[in-house]
C-alpha cells in the first residue's frame, strides 16, 4: 500500500533514537566496560592488591546476568505485565538499575562491592534484552537488522568514549574509591534517560490468553528443533571464545609499559572511536556486503588486530592499535549480531535472541579467565604467546562460514545505507 512506506520509515527511525538512548546508557553503565570498569579494577590492584586471575575469577559474576538472558526474555515473551511485554520491564529494570548504582557509591568492602555491582549487571542485562527482542521483532518486519546492530553499538561507543574518558580522568584526580564511588554517581542517573525515552516505542497491548501463549510455547520449541540457530549459536561460542588478555594488558600497560591511569583511559576512549568508525564505514560501504562477506572480513580484520598487540611499545603504538581493534570489534559486532537476529524464530525473539547473546556472553568471560590463567600460570606473565593464541584461535572460525545458512535480505537492505 502506498501509505504503508512512510509509516513503515516513522516506526524504523523513532526505534532508531529509542535504541540509541538504550545503548548509550548501556555504554555508561555497563559493569565491565562502562564508566565504572577502570576505576574497579585500580581500586581493587592498588588498595585490595588483586592479581589478574583474582580479578577475572571475582569479577566473572557479574557475566551471570547476561549469560541468563534467556531467563528475562522468556518472562518478557510469555508473562505480559499491565498489558505489555517489553515497556513496565523496561521501567522496573531501569529504577533498579538506578538504586543498584547509588548502592555501589556507598560501598568500599568487596563483601559487599561485587554483589550490588552484580546487581546493576542483572538491571542492564534485562534492559539489554528486552532492546534485544525490539531489535529482532522490529528488524525482521521492516528487514532493517543490521541497520538496528549498527545503530546500537554506535552510539554503545559513543558513550563509552566519553565514559572511558572520564575514568581516567576521575582515577588521576581522586583516590581509588573516590574515584569509583564518582563513576557510580554518574552512571546512576543515566538508566533514567530509558524511562523518559519510551515514549518513541509503539507498542500493541497483548495479555495472557491460552491460544497465545500455546502459540508461542509452540515457537519455543521449535527453536530448540531448528538445526540452523544451534548451529549458529555454536559458531558464536567458538567466534567470541579465544583466550582473552584484556586483564593480562592492563597490568602490562600500568607496570611494564608505565601508562598513566589517564592514558588508559584515553586508550578505552579511542578504541570506542574505532568502533564508531567501523560503524560509520558499515553505513558507508560495508552495508552492500552479504552475511558471510562480512563475517569473512570481521575475522580477517580480528586476526590482524590481535596480532597487531605484538607491536605494542610505546603511547604512539598503543594508539594506533586500539583504533584498529575498535574498527575491527564494531564491525564484527555487526556481523554476527545481525546472523544472530535474522536467526530468530518468530513468536519466541526475546528468547531466542537472548540465547544468542548468552553465548557470547558465556564466551567472554571463559575467555578472559582462561587467558589470565595462561598468562599467569603458563607463560609466566609473557603476552606475546597469550596473543598469537588468540588470533590463531579467530581465524579457525573462518572455515565455518560456508556451513551457515542466511535469510534471504532484500535489495533494499544491501543497498541503502542506514539513517
């Protein structure tokens, strides 16, 4: 119908600004990678005196939530509340996530410290989810599922450079505790700005009826039948697990390579700038690439960034490669959450979205312990063969590309960039 097409682009473009609030929040506020990140772990290596294995084992709970993001989508599929399935959840998510961070700015005992920065992880990895199920269910009807990843994960890096920025910042100008109990104040305020920004997504009234929720129980389990997204979601698991040494280079930058803690911090800030860049890139030229094009080019542009950690001397060097790797992270991200949406069973899309995300997420911080006990245990605190590891581990995933089956896109998907 001819009317059909400037709705469909109104409904496209508000989810747009919708998505770019969620993940702006969640690029302040994320745990392991948001404002509070840098600050948690001087504070617990300068005043606890944590070791890398310490910190990646301690810390490694606050993945649970995200690794459990089946759990919300699953309530949010088939328990409406006040006759919605994604918006009163966003809501309570949000006020939690805003108490959570006002706990942990009151805290200085890690007894204490890691269960409520826990409990912010569990607010954010519900609000990501129900983003998530707006993401597939949206993207799928108006074919716009990498235009949406592309979207999120900018404006994810846009805030973390910001946010990445200010750490180190908050590190050189107050003491370890100021400084975090500083980055948890900030990102307090921010899950506010998800609550006022709902109003930008239309959603239908539903309730729990028996044919419904049968439909749908009937989508869950052909989810579990469908050979294609198990397959999927092991080629996820092997793509993101790879002994990780993000830990192992913190320590390395502060007491072998002498960084500053504000240098770091720039470096957290730039990285999120490559991310933007790959993000610009995709809207630029890499949008007219099919599925496995992209994956192909994300795991050959991984290996060369791992690699390029073998360089790595000076502040000059540092530079350039965490640039790189941020080009090289965005658009892998794209690659493989865009598989991961258009891999979804209608009628169970938060489920099954969140177990694809799960398995990244059960993935990372796998890795990220396995290459801390590696490098502390194995290699005897040499990152050169930690990283050849690494990369080696990336480019194995290329041989599976040709085993995945892609849904079908449109001309109008490959050929626009997105806006």
């Amino acid at each position: 119908m001819p009317s059909a097409q400037p709705t469909d682009s109104r409904t496209v473009s508000r989810v747009m600004w919708f998505f770019a609030i969620v993940y702006a929040v969640e690029g302040i506020g994320q745990a392991k990678s948001g404002i509070m990140w840098q600050p948690l772990v001087y504070f617990l290596k300068q005043t606890r005196g944590w070791d890398t294995v310490t910190i990646s084992v301690s810390l490694a709970v606050l993945d649970l939530p995200w690794i459990i993001k089946p759990l919300w989508g699953a309530i949010s599929d088939f328990v409406p509340l006040f006759g919605y399935r994604r918006r009163p959840y966003l809501v309570i998510a949000n006020l939690a996530g805003v108490l959570a961070f006002a706990w942990v700015a009151t805290l200085s005992d890690t007894a204490t410290l890691v269960p409520a920065l826990t409990v912010t992880a569990v607010a954010m990895a519900i609000s990501s989810t129900l983003c998530g199920a707006l993401l597939v269910e949206t993207g799928q009807k108006h074919n716009a599922s990498a235009r949406f990843v592309n979207q999120q994960w900018l404006w994810f890096n846009i805030a973390q450079m910001l946010a990445t920025l200010l750490a180190g910042h908050l590190i050189e100008i107050l003491s370890p505790i100021g400084a975090l109990h500083a980055a948890a104040w900030i990102a307090a305020v921010a899950p506010l700005s998800i609550i006022a920004g709902l109003w930008l997504v239309h959603e239908p009234r539903t309730g729990i009826d028996l044919p419904a929720l049968r439909q749908r129980l009937a989508a869950l389990l052909s989810a579990f039948r469908n050979r294609n997204l198990w397959f999927v979601a092991g080629f996820l698991f092997l793509y993101y697990f790879s002994p990780g040494f993000g830990t192992p280079l913190y320590f390395q930058m502060s007491d072998r390579l002498g960084f500053s803690q504000g240098f770091i911090g720039v470096l957290g800030s730039i990285s999120a700038g490559g991310w933007i860049l790959g993000g610009l890139l995709y809207k630029w030229r890499l949008h007219r690439l099919d599925g496995p094009a992209l994956l192909r080019l994300s795991i050959l542009g991984g290996v060369v960034t791992t690699l390029s950690y073998l360089l790595l001397f000076n502040a000059a060097s540092a530079v350039a490669i965490w640039l790189l790797s941020g080009v090289a992270g965005m658009i892998a991200m794209i690659a493989t959450l865009a598989l991961a949406a258009d891999s979804c069973p209608e009628g169970a899309e938060g489920f099954a979205f969140a177990g694809m995300m799960s398995i990244i997420n059960l993935a990372n911080p796998l890795s990220d312990t396995l290459g801390s006990a590696l490098y502390q245990h194995v290699f005897h605190q040499q990152l050169a063969p930690l990283i050849v590891i690494s990369a080696a581990a990336t480019g194995l995933v290329f041989f599976l590309i040709p085993l995945l089956a892609y849904r079908h896109r449109s001309p109008a998907l490959t050929s626009e960039p997105a806006r």
